[in-house]
C-alpha cells in the first residue's frame, strides 16, 4: 500500500486497526480482477482508504454503501457518539462528508462509487459476482444478518466475504457480526481463511 495512502487510512477517523486494514486492502488487491468490491458501512471512510487503494492497485472499483446517518451505537448519547460527525442544523450523524474528505485525500475519486442509501436499496441495485463484500454496517441482529442475507448471496466463486468485529467472548463484544459469520460458515458456501484480529475472512467455494 502506498505511503501516503496509508497515511490517510491512520488519520481518518475510525475503528478499524491497521493490520484488519493491510488484510482489506491485500484482499481486494487480489480479488478486484473478478467483480466489483462492496464495502458496507463506509463511516468516515478509514476502511475505505484501505479497500478502495486495494482495489485500484488490482485495477477494480470499489462501492461504498453507506447511509451515513451512524449505526445504533453512534447516535447521541451512545458509547461511539461522535460531536463532530452530528449536524445540528439536521439534527442527525452525517459522516458523508468525512468520506468525501478522506476519498479525495486519498485520490480514489476515480476508484470509489458513493452509494449514500441503505443496504437494501443498495443491493437491488448492485450486481451479484462481485468480487468481495466487506460488511461492516450496522451491530444488531437485524441489521447484520440483513446485510448478510442481502449480500453473501452475491459473492462471486472464489471471492471474499469479508466481516468485522468478530469476538467470540461474549464480554469483549457484540455477537452480531460472529453470527453472521457462523451462519456464513454453516451454509457450507465459504472455506475459512484465517482471521487478522476481528476481522474474518471467508472464501466462497
């Protein structure tokens, strides 16, 4: 990954760690060749940088899927509220213009497709055979097994599923994202890869 691309990535605001960050962006370094790269909750776009210099080193495109409004933990008076992503004027989280921000400091702009919907809308429009989806959207049980029911689907043979915040205590973290991960597991559709720290990564056969 280029230096100043890395740069950005460690500057942007976020919850990704760096090494989850280098596997993304190896990941869709090597699977840009297949399809479209699908990321799933943008935020302020540190894992943006990662996913979207990857894809334009394998010479692919990345889609940001973001409605940019926050998840239920970003919201006034949650644990991950941030004040200088909240709109007062909207009364509402609004973290697109961070994205924008950290896209063009990372010169993708010819490489990552803005999406500012919700997941659903999102995948009606979006092709399946895509070359890797990274879901890290929103932490229920809802909204992660219906990310993962919207997507996995659309993975193409051979390509990545890609899903953040794993942790198997139960103390450490929510269990959505693990769920989905087991779900994706025990359908029999992906062979493990090994896991960087919370991040799984998931192969479909």
């Amino acid at each position: 990954m280029q230096a100043d691309a890395l740069e950005v990535a460690r500057t942007t605001k976020g919850f990704l760690d760096e090494d989850e960050g280098t596997r993304l962006y190896e990941l869709a370094r090597d699977h840009a060749s297949i399809g479209p790269i699908v990321e799933v909750g943008s935020y302020c776009g540190k894992s943006s940088v990662y996913v979207g210099s990857g894809a334009r080193t394998g010479g692919g495109t990345l889609v940001c899927v973001d409605h940019h409004r926050g998840n239920e933990e970003q919201q006034r008076g949650e644990l991950y509220h941030d004040p200088d992503v909240y709109d007062d004027e909207a009364g509402q989280v609004d973290s697109l213009r961070f994205l924008r921000h950290s896209i063009r400091r990372a010169a993708l702009e010819h490489t990552a497709i803005l999406m500012v919907t919700s997941s659903a809308a999102a995948a009606r429009l979006c092709p399946d055979e895509l070359g890797m989806v990274f879901i890290d959207g929103g932490h229920t049980h809802e909204a992660a097994n219906a990310d993962y029911e919207l997507w996995s689907g659309k993975v193409a043979r051979s390509g990545i599923l890609a899903i953040h915040d794993l942790f198997p205590n139960p103390e450490e973290g929510g269990q959505a994202p693990i769920e989905i991960y087991r779900r994706a597991v025990a359908s029999g559709n992906f062979d493990e890869l090994p896991t960087v720290k919370t991040l799984g990564v998931l192969r479909r056969k």
